[in-house]
C-alpha cells in the first residue's frame, strides 16, 4: 500500500476537474483537490501520515511475546505425565477406598457368624441391623438400572446419540451464522442506515418490554402456600411489589437514557452508515481478510489449552497439589494464576489486534491503490498479513500488552476505590484513575489501525491518530460508537436465528418422542450451544466490519481525495453525510 505522489495525482485530478467542479457538496464549498500534509487544523498541528518503509519496530516486545511463549510450550510438555500421575493417584485412593469398603463387609459378616445371636424382636432371633447395613451397600455397589420395565430415567431416548449430536452443533453453528453473515453483508451494504436505526429501536424497545413484564410479573412465587402468620406474608407480598417496581425502574431508565441517546447521535447516523458502507465494499473486494478472524476462536482454544497445561504444569512445581504451608502456598499459587491470566489476555489481544492490523492494512491498500486489492487473495491481504505477523508483529505486542496491564490495573483500582477499608487511599486512587485515562488514549484501537495502514510502531501510532482527530475536531465521532453497536444488534439477531434452527432440526430429528421432556430440555441445550458459538462465530467476522469502518475514518480524515479519485461514488456519499451532520462545520478548514 503506497499512497500516490503528489504529481501523479494532481495529474489525475486535473483531468476529472470539469466532472469535480460540477459536484458541489450542500453545505460545504466544492470538494477540492488540496490536501494539506503538514499544518494547523482547527488549532492543532498534525502530520498526514506516510508509508513507512520495511522494518522491524518494537522489535524487544515481538521477542518477549514469542519467548513467554516458548516458555508456555516447553513448560505444557510436562503436564501430561504430571495429570497423568494425578490421575493415577485419585484411581489409587478410590481402590483405598473400595478395599477399606470390601474389609467392612468382610468384617461384618466375620462378626455375624462368630458373635452370639442377639435377639432384636425378629423372626429367627438375629440381629437384623447388620444385615441390613451389608445389603444395603452390596445392592448400591452392584446397583442398576432397569430399562425393561420402564424405569429408564431418559424416557427411551438414545443419550450417546444425542450427546453425538452436539458435535453437528457446533459444526452447524459456524456454518450457518456463515450463510447468514453473507446475507448480511448485502444488507450492511444497501441498507446500513436502516440497520444503525433499527438497532436503537431494537435495544429501546427490549427494555421497555422488559419493563412492563417486570410490572406485569408475578414476580416472587406464589406465597398462598406460605405457612406462616399473616403479619409475614403481607411483608413478604410488599417486598415482592417494591422489587418488581424497582426492577421495571431500572429497565424504564435505561430505556429512556437509550432514547435520549439516539436523539443525540441521530444526526450522525447517515455519517456512520457511509463508513460502514464504504467498509463492506472494501471487504467484499479482499474477501480473505475473514480468514485470520474466522481462525481466531480456534487459535486462542488451541493457546488457552497449551496455556492450561502449562498452569497444571506450575501448579505442581509449587506443590499446589500437595499439602505444605498454606500462606506460602496460597501466595505462590496467586501469583502463578495471575501470571496465568495476562499470558492469556495478552495472547487475545495480540490475534485480536493482528486480524485489526491486517483489515487495516488491506483497505488502506484499497483506498489508495485499489488495483492492487480486488481479490480474495489479492496482494493487498497477503502484504498485509506478512507485514502484520512480521514486521508490525512487535509493535502488536507492545499495545496488546499495554492495554492488557492497563485493563488489569485499572479495574484492581476500581475494587479498591470501591474499598470501605482504603479511604485514606481515595485521592491517590483517584490520580492513578486519571494517569490511566490519559495513557488510554494513547493505546486504543485507532492506534492498531495506524499500525496497519503505515507501519508505524505503537507510541507514534497513538500520537498519530489522538493528534489527527483532535485536529479535525472528531471526538465525537470516534466516541459513538454507532456501527459496532449496530454490528452487534445483527450478530444477536444471527445468533438467535442460528439457534433456533438448530433447535428445530434436534425436534426433527426426535419428532416421534417430541414429548419428552428430556428431549425437550436437549433442544434447549442445542438452542443455546447453538446461539453461543454463532455469537462468538458472528461477532469475530463482524468485528473485520468494524475494523474495515474505523480504517475508513481515518483515511477519510486524512486522505479524503484519495477516495473521491479511485471510488467517486462512495466519496459523495461520504461527503453529503458528514455535510448533514456536521453543516456548520468546513471539512477544508485549514490554516498553513
């Protein structure tokens, strides 16, 4: 991804320049060919960004990723023999068991034959008591179940088969919510505008609803059957109503605070509707910048079970398995289970920000040279994984674990500012709290996606993109958050619909024993497994939409003329959108 000279493309506009002249954007002076590169925008100085060449940058962070992790891998190696001799420790105590039980029984019945005949009131004149006791535990040791008779607790139904069917589950899952995210690549699309409004209506209306229901609630359960004074269940009856009144409360708040929202932000919907548009066209040019996402869950299952291992691993080097001083023990065992999980958050962050990375990359690719990003494996994908996982890989690392410290500090601090017993800390908590919120600016998302798009290393990336809105004035526009929200309402909505037809193919599937309540409760179980694993499956796919609209911003922001020569229509789309939104307000602003 190289952005064009500045003769080349002056070259280029001067030719549309009797098409660029007719377009006047309402509300705005015409779209100019002029891009400052250096200057003072609205009272801040900024640099457009430029390609960086080839180069390993924070290069310490990418080798103390892959050593920490090296570490993980060698350390996992000793955990199969040491679950291995857990095992084997747990079967050995159960035969301790099992034998002390046998001894028992033997003893018992030594102590029938050879101890005198006691008479108890039962016919014969023995003991009953010790017969009974050796019955009961030979009946529960050889105890089973009858399903000749009727008796089978699972009412007939074939539970390795249904146990077998959860496999084709989570199989399913992943392919549907595929089939339904393509269907809803043509809607985000043709119809993004209608989805971002659709998704306040949606998130307003479930807690007005969940609101009356609330209200409309038995709540409690019935207290008819109560058996106390009447004085009790009348305080009960009223604490039923205060907490059914407190409850819809709550869902009517929030429901009026979502409205009051959406009437704020409702002017920037057609704005965020560009970006995600001009976002989707870009993927479903570079379709294969899903692959890396789509992988995603798999890898971190495939880390987090190393990882485990490696735990297991440590666990038992500090004797955490065995019995030793306890506050050595608990300490070490803290510390190693903290260890534990950075290694774990900081290996989400770094796939997380490396499938940002590489959409980045790929549409800033698109946006500026977009011959060279029209296929699935086109070269802007494959230049933009190999920069991602090589040569940005250090600079990944460093905000991943940035932001992973960050967030572990930042809620320990909230705990204990929440504290009754750390009063006298409240002020210095306090500072630390804004020191943190100063610091975060510097580590966001829009720092990931400098990363990609130029190749700078992390600190200059945050500066970068804190320093480019700021100057443009966009605050707001960074901090909405309309489109994920938007995402996330279509990836509920997928998922739900993925579970769904799960559920009805298991009652399909079972249709002669559809009333029984265990296969019932095993469509329920489908219905949810089904909804888990597409949400996970649809979030993750619609987070490279995401990350597509957010790269969009930027290089609006910085290189609007760029869009306006190699995708016109979109550039006006864009351009009338930030118009309405923002009409008092010149795009051109500047002062060199």
């Amino acid at each position: 991804m190289k952005p064009p000279s500045t003769s080349a493309y002056n070259t280029v506009a001067s030719e549309e320049s009797n098409d660029t002249k007719s377009q006047v954007i309402p509300h705005t002076s015409p779209i100019s060919t002029k891009e400052p590169s250096d200057g003072i925008v609205g009272g801040e100085t900024w640099t457009r960004g430029e390609l960086q060449p080839l180069a390993y940058r924070d290069k310490k962070f990418a080798i103390a990723f892959w050593v920490h992790f090296l570490f993980v891998i060698v350390t996992s190696s000793f955990a199969p023999s040491i679950i291995r001799d857990i095992v084997q420790d747990v079967q050995e105590s159960r035969s301790i068991e099992i034998l002390k039980k046998n001894r028992l029984l033997h003893v018992l019945d030594v102590d029938r034959e050879m101890e005198p005949k006691l008479y108890d009131g039962a016919p014969g004149g023995y003991s009953t008591t010790q017969d009974s006791n050796a019955n009961s535990l030979n009946d529960y040791n050889n105890r089973d179940f009858d399903t000749r008779n009727g008796s089978d607790p699972f009412g007939g139904l074939d539970l390795s088969r249904a146990m077998s069917f959860s496999v084709f589950v989570i199989a399913a899952s992943i392919f549907i919510s595929l089939g339904f995210l393509l269907v809803a690549l043509f809607y985000l699309q043709h119809h993004a505008e209608e989805i971002i409004k659709g998704s306040f209506f949606f998130i307003i209306g479930y807690f007005a609803s969940k609101g009356i229901h609330s209200l409309l609630s038995s709540g409690l359960p019935d207290i008819n059957n109560f058996n106390g004074s009447s004085q009790g269940r009348e305080m009960i009856r009223k604490a039923n109503e205060d907490g059914k009144f407190a409850i819809a409360s709550i869902d009517f708040i929030l429901c009026i605070f979502f409205a009051c929202y959406a009437k704020a932000f409702w002017k920037n919907i057609p704005f965020a509707a560009s970006t995600m548009r001009t976002g989707v066209t870009a993927c479903k040019s570079n379709l294969g910048v899903f692959t890396f996402a789509f992988f995603t869950p798999l890898l971190n299952v495939l880390i987090l079970t190393v990882q485990t291992m490696a735990l297991v691993t440590i666990l038992n080097f500090l004797g955490a398995f065995e019995e030793q001083d306890a506050a050595t023990s608990k300490t070490s065992v803290y510390m190693a289970v903290t260890l534990f999980i950075l290694s774990v958050f900081w290996t989400w962050e770094v796939t997380k920000n490396v499938s940002v990375a590489i959409v980045s990359g790929a549409v800033g690719t698109w946006w500026f040279t977009p011959r060279e990003a029209s296929s699935f494996c086109s070269s802007a994908v494959t230049g933009s994984i190999r920069r991602a996982t090589t040569y940005s890989f250090g600079s990944i690392c460093f905000g991943s674990l940035i932001v992973t410290v960050l967030n572990v500090a930042n809620d320990s601090l909230i705990r204990l500012r929440q504290s009754k017993q750390c009063l006298l800390l409240f002020c210095v908590v306090q500072c630390l709290l804004e020191l943190l919120e100063k610091l975060a600016e510097y580590f966001n998302k829009w720092a990931m996606i400098y990363v990609g798009l130029y190749g700078y290393d992390f600190l200059t990336a945050g500066k970068s993109a804190v320093t480019l809105f700021k100057a443009r004035g966009w605050s707001s526009i960074i901090s909405n958050n309309l489109v994920h929200r938007a995402l996330m309402t279509v990836a509920t909505f997928i998922s739900l619909a993925t579970g769904l037809l799960v559920s009805i193919i298991w009652n399909l599937s079972q249709f002669n024993n559809s009333d029984n309540q265990v296969v019932q409760l095993f469509s329920f179980i489908y219905f949810y497994i089904g909804f888990v694993v597409s949400l996970i499956n649809s979030n993750i796919l619609l987070s490279v939409i995401g990350a597509a609209s957010d790269t969009a911003i930027v290089c609006f922001a910085e290189a609007s003329c760029e869009l306006e020569v190699n995708h016109p229509e979109l550039s006006v789309m864009m351009h009338v959108s930030y118009a309405q939104a923002w009409p008092e307000v010149d795009f051109r602003r500047e002062q060199v």
